[in-house]
C-alpha cells in the first residue's frame, strides 16, 4: 500500500470512507471534488447507518464522535396514512447482535470523514481526461492539470461522471420508481424510532438523527408535480387524525420551506465495476433507493472490503486484486438493492385496493423477511 499513489474522485462517504482507509495503510492519495469548499457538504439529509457502517468506524478510531453525533434506533414503525400504527419491527435483534444501528445527519458523518484528510481534497476540480499510459492511469483535471497514477477510484455518485466518461451506457443502466418527494427538517425532536406512513399515492417517513427529525413526503412524480407541495400536503393532512400531533407538525414544517429540495426516486447498477486500473465506488457502481436505508452502509462496508485487498497485492498485481474485491463486493452489493427495489415496491402503489392487502399482509412479517439478504449480509 505505500507505493500506491491513488486518485480518489468524490469526497463523498465512499470517496472519504476509502481515503481514511488508505491513509492508515500507509498509501498516498488526492481526492477531487466538483463543490467548492464553501458551498461543500451543505446539503443531504438524513442517513441510518447499519452495523455495517458503523463497524467501520471502529476501524478508524472514529466510533466516539459517531456515537455522539449520532442517536440509536430501536423501533421501526410502519403506519397507515391517517397514522395508526399498522406494525412496529423491534430493531433489538441488530442492535445486540451485530452493533448499534444509528440514525445521523449526513453532513456530519462527511464532516467526522473529512477530519486530517481535508488538505488532501482538491474541491472545485472535476475529471476532464482519463487515459491508459502503460501500467498508470494519466489523468487530465478541470484546473489544466495532467497525473499520473497507480489508481483511480470513482466515488464520484449515482451520476458519475467518470463513469460515463469510461463507461458506455449499455453498461450501465437506472431503474426508475417514478416516485418523488420533499425533504425537510422538524427542529429541537427527539425519538428513537423509524416512523413511515404508508398510503396509496403517498408515502411519509420520519426518521430520527441527533436532536431533530428528517421529513420525507411523497408520491408519484405525475401527481406531485400537477399538485405541488402545499396543495399535496394538504390534501395528506385532511387525512390525518387530530391527535397525531407529530405528523401535524412535520406537515407544517414542509409547507413552510422557503427552497423545498424535490428529491426523485431512482437507482443505479453498473454490469462492470472496473476498466483496467478504474474502479467505481458507491453510488457509482451500484447505487441505492433510500427505501432499506443501506446505501450509506454498503458504501462504508465496500470502501473497507477494497481497502482489505489492496493491503494484500502489490503494483505489479494491483489488478488482480481489484479482481477479488469484486469476486467478493459485487454480489453481496447487488443483493442489497434488490431489497431496497423489493420495499420500494411494498411502499410505492397507487390502488386503494393494492394498498389495503398489503397493510393487512404486512402484519404477519418480520423486519427479516422484509430484507432477508441485508439479513444475511450482516450475518456474513
């Protein structure tokens, strides 16, 4: 690892993930990053970050300020639109026997990430040329500068720019849910469970990080944007009873956004993770829907998995070792969204009918069988 000069592109959780990683390990890198340092990590919302994540941190003495900035979660609750709980899941099975599973801002877990690396990141910079030059990677940035390295990693997002630089579009292909919404913050709230609302043509979650709760709410794209968010909103809140006062507030505090952020639902997943010494990373390589709340985890748990196999090659076989963190990444990853797509189904329908059987059908499951292989990869 100490002869390897990396490029890392994208200090998201992946990029800066992988970069504390490496830099234990004794190897060089630069990461580059398309935000300016002054507007950079002023935007995300909330993450939960399964075991598989936060083992991670363990490994990089990081565990005490991610459990400070962070809060444990011990329900998940599934409602119906009015905000009768239909079913709640115990997440104790997680939190005693794999590691505590946690809700947390995503600036500040980018910002825990970030610390005694940020004088690497080059921000404002993106990737304008990638080109084969022997056994390294020459690289061409947006500041007129021309590198060469052993590695190039693009962390660079669910639109990856590098990847479409390397990558033809055959190789790569979205799934759209066709399903959107609004985020937005409920300010000075505490709580410890996962609270979602499941409609027809509407969904509501809430979900908990440090002193506040993240608000999301949603529907078909069609809908929402024939409706926009405060005619939306109130159409969801004729349907609420009065007493749940929470679900009240949240709705209030969406409709007095001033910049309403419209996220839309849909994912990624490339056929082939490398081209010679490029590799995608995260969202890059295969992203996720937030229905599973995993992409975060999954990124963190494959930037240490590729960490793990470049600390047992050398440059003369760094491909090969890519080749095994593949053999060993790719399915594992995959399997997950699939679980993401299979609740995203369960959450997204629009049939009052559809909707009804399966707030009825819900009931006789458990949170394992609603994600059986996140289950299994947990398990090992």
């Amino acid at each position: 690892m100490k002869e390897l000069n990396v490029l890392i592109v994208g200090a998201g959780i992946a990029g800066l993930t992988f970069a504390q990683l490496i830099k234990r390990r004794g190897a060089k890198f630069k990461i580059i990053e398309k935000e300016d340092k002054s507007t950079f990590n002023r935007s995300g919302y909330m993450l939960g970050l399964l075991p598989l994540g936060g083992r991670v941190m363990n490994e990089l003495d990081m565990q005490t300020e991610y459990f400070a900035q962070s809060t444990e979660m011990s329900t998940y609750e599934i409602h119906n639109e009015k905000g009768d709980l239909n079913k709640a899941f115990s997440l104790d099975f997680i939190n005693q026997q794999y590691g505590s599973y946690r809700g947390i801002e995503r600036k500040k877990l980018i910002r825990i990430l970030s610390q005694n690396i940020e004088g690497e990141i080059r921000y404002g910079t993106t990737v304008t040329a990638i080109e084969e030059s022997g056994d390294l990677v020459q690289v061409t940035s947006s500041a007129n500068k021309t590198e060469k390295f052993d590695l190039v990693i693009a962390a660079d997002g669910i639109h990856s720019g590098t990847r479409e630089m390397r990558w033809k579009k055959e190789e790569y292909c979205y799934e759209d849910t066709n399903w959107g919404g609004w985020v937005g913050w409920l300010e000075k709230t505490t709580m410890n469970a996962y609270k979602e609302y499941w409609g027809a043509s509407s969904f509501m979650g809430l979900y908990p990080v440090k002193s506040k709760v993240g608000i999301f709410i949603g529907g078909p794209n069609e809908l929402l944007k024939k409706l926009g968010l405060i005619r939306f909103v109130t159409s969801i809140k004729k349907e609420i009873l009065p007493e749940y006062k929470l679900l009240h507030h949240a709705l209030d505090a969406l409709m007095s956004l001033k910049k309403p952020f419209y996220w839309e639902f849909h994912d990624c997943r490339t056929k082939t993770w490398r081209k010679r010494k490029v590799l995608l990373l995260g969202d890059a390589a295969c992203a996720f829907l937030p229905t599973a709340g995993v992409g975060a985890s999954m990124a963190m748990d494959s930037a240490a998995a590729l960490a793990d196999e470049l600390s047992r090659t050398d440059k003369a076989h760094l491909e090969y070792g890519l080749d095994l963190y593949i053999k060993r990444q790719k399915e594992r990853v995959e399997k997950a969204q699939e679980d993401s797509r299979k609740l995203g189904k369960l959450m997204f329908v629009k049939s009052n009918l559809i909707a009804g059987i399966r707030d009825y059908a819900i009931r006789f499951y458990s949170i394992k069988e609603m994600a059986k292989n996140i289950s299994k990869i947990m398990d090992g």
